[in-house]
C-alpha cells in the first residue's frame, strides 16, 4: 500500500505502547556542526532493501518519477539496483522494468526478487534471470525479506493479511511453510525481517515477528520450517509489538529494539538482557491521541557507540556520560496538524552503517507498518 506524504504523517499517530519513566524528556541535540546530507542518486527513490557484503553495499529502490500506469512521466528504469564500496560515490548495477523488493546473498552472488522475476548477479557482474518469482510473492513491494538458509532460499509476503513464508527451489518450484508451534491449525506465518547468525560456522536464523500480528511475538528463530518463539527475558509488554528491522549483529551477538518501553536488548545465552537504558518519547507524545510512543526502527554500531533510528524523532546516538542524544538535523520533518511539531520527523524505515557513514533511508517495503511514498537517502559521517 501507498500512502501521500500527508499521510504518512498521520500513521505517525498510529505508534503506541509506553516508554520512559520521563515520558515528555527534551533531548538536547549533539554540539556538533554535523547534519544529514540528502545523496542526489536518491532523490526520487523509494528505498526498498540495504545489504552489506564484501565490503560493498547494496541499495534496491523504486524510482517514483516512472509511472507505470499513465504514459506519461519519467522514462527511466522503474526498479534500480546501486552500489558503493566507499560510502560516498554510488554506482548504478542494474535496472529492472517491474517492482523490486529484497535482495540476499548465496556465496559472492546477489539476488534480487521483482514480481515477475528472480534475479541473480554473478561475481562477474553479470545478471541473469534465476527464476520465475513464486505466484504468492508476485508483488515485490510486499515481499518483506528472502534469504539462503542452509542453501535454501526463502522468502515471506509481510504486506498482505494473509502472511505466507516459502521455501523456493532452483527450479523455480516452491512450498509453503506452514507450522508455527502453539497456534491453531498450524496456520501460515511470515514475519517482517530475517537475520542471520553465524558463529563457528553454524548458522542460526531470527525472524522478526510483523509488528501487529495476531501472533504477537516480537521474535522467532527459524529451522527452515518450523517458527519458535523467542521470547525468554522479555516482559509481557514487551512480547505484544515487534519494531520490525530494529536488529543487527555485533561481535557475533544479536541485538534488536522491543517496546514497553522502548529499548535495545542483546540475546547471551538464549536470554535477551537490556543493553543501556530505554528511549525517551518526543516532547509532546502525550499531548496527541493516541500518544505517539517512541519506537525503534534500525540499530547501527560504529565502533562501541550506538545509534538507533526512530519512527518519529529521527536518530539518537547514546553516550554513556549524557545518556541519549538527538542528531536529527537535516532529516524529512515529520506534521501532525495543530501541535508543535517541533522536532518531529518521518519515520526513518533503513539505518545502516557503512564505511564510517550512518545512511538513513525512507521508502515502502513489504515489512514496514510505516511505509509511505517519502523517499530519499541520506548520509551523515561520523566523526
């Protein structure tokens, strides 16, 4: 689904669970002369994957000047893939005519999921077709993640009410997965994001859960068919909502953002244990109905510091001597009409760490709740 920018910034509203003990705390920003710079590939794009790999990184995005409908408009490649191996100059590798969702890896080759096409990119740089893309996955915009597990390929439809997960073959043939533990019938699942975990070389696969399904659980591993809950160390409140990409790997440890109230937590020995405190609310949160609670929507580490992404104050680095600190400047400001919007800004959908520079990025992917017609990269260096 597309939303108008307008629009976009009333699903703002839409956010709700609680947070801090200071719910309205004022941020004060970085003292720093720093701010977000728009990257001019992007200006017209909507973000729909980041990947890192190689020391290269991947972006797959809809370019909005195509209109698909109308022979009117611009006439470039609807669907694009970039890439940069530096952070700074981006490369154009490939242009595809229908609407493009993720991509994952398999060895050195990148695969890309359109809607009528899965596509593979050799080491070489060469693109070929891989396989048709599954029926119930024929709309790459909805598609929230695919990845090779144990040299399977998966992929998950997170848009649609009826969430599907399958498993597809190199023939282009594919299966449902149908089990997950504890609910009627052993009904069909997919959730928002998969991540994966490597140490010693054995692989081990989270699933973020799609944040407002009826499951509500905010985490599952994931045996290739069968979805666990992974919920140890969480409280009550915290198991009812999944903040959908918040999660990353460092030193070979999971972290991921859950609510109630907002926060970064780390699994060590199948617990997941709080790491620094919980996020303060924007300045005016209560004063909207319903409240606008902080959410976390990416983690990303440089070095031991950390930044998360927001779906409505931007991004906040903590510093162990101030506590959480806003660096927000330059990003799209978010409107709620008749309040101070004040440091209010549009949900931030993709936050990475790449090369010394945080890329915060706005588009309409399968798994977000807060997809919007907003796009744009941008880039802000760290010092």
């Amino acid at each position: 689904m597309k939303y108008s920018i307008f629009f976009s910034a009333l699903l703002l509203l839409l956010f709700t669970n609680s947070c801090k003990e200071k719910p309205n705390e004022v941020i004060p920003p970085i003292n720093e002369p720093a701010r977000w710079q728009a990257i001019p590939e992007f200006a017209s794009m909507s973000i729909r994957y980041m990947l890192q790999h190689n020391n290269t990184l991947y972006v797959s995005a809809r370019d909005t000047r195509v209109n698909w409908y109308t022979s009117t408009g611009w006439t470039g490649d609807p669907s694009v893939v970039y890439k940069t191996t530096d952070g700074q100059t981006w490369t154009k590798i490939a242009g595809f005519d229908s609407e493009i969702g993720p991509m994952t890896m398999h060895g050195d080759t990148l695969y890309a999921l359109c809607s009528d096409t899965i596509f593979k990119m050799l080491p070489n740089g060469i693109w070929q077709r891989a396989m048709q893309t599954p029926g119930r996955l024929a709309d790459g915009e909805a598609v929230g993640d695919m990845i090779f597990y144990r040299d399977s390929l998966y992929a998950m439809q997170s848009l649609y009410q009826a969430l599907e997960t399958f498993i597809i073959y190199p023939n282009g043939t594919y299966s449902p997965i149908l089990p997950i533990p504890a609910t009627p019938a052993y009904q069909p699942y997919a959730g928002a994001k998969f991540l994966k975990q490597v140490v010693n070389n054995q692989e081990r696969l989270f699933v973020r859960g799609k944040r407002g399904a009826s499951t509500g659980s905010p985490m599952f591993t994931f045996d290739g068919w069968v979805f666990e809950y992974c919920v140890n160390g969480l409280s009550e409140r915290e198991k009812l909502l999944a903040p959908v990409n918040s999660m990353t790997i460092k030193n070979d440890t999971v972290y991921a953002g859950f609510m109630g109230p907002a926060g970064v937590k780390r699994f060590v020995n199948d617990q997941w244990v709080p790491y620094k405190d919980t996020l303060p609310n924007w300045e005016h949160a209560l004063n909207v109905r319903p409240n606008l609670i902080t959410e976390t929507t990416g983690i990303a580490f440089v070095g031991e510091r950390l930044f998360v992404s927001t779906q409505c104050m931007g991004v906040l680095e903590w510093r162990d001597s101030t506590g959480w600190r806003a660096m927000s400047e330059g990003l799209l400001k978010g409107f709620i009409p008749g309040i101070d919007n004040t440091n209010l800004y549009v949900p931030v959908v993709f936050f990475e760490h790449f090369k010394g520079a945080l890329l915060a990025g706005y588009g309409s992917p399968g798994f977000a709740p807060y997809g919007n017609q907003v796009t744009g990269l941008y880039r802000w260096n760290v010092k």
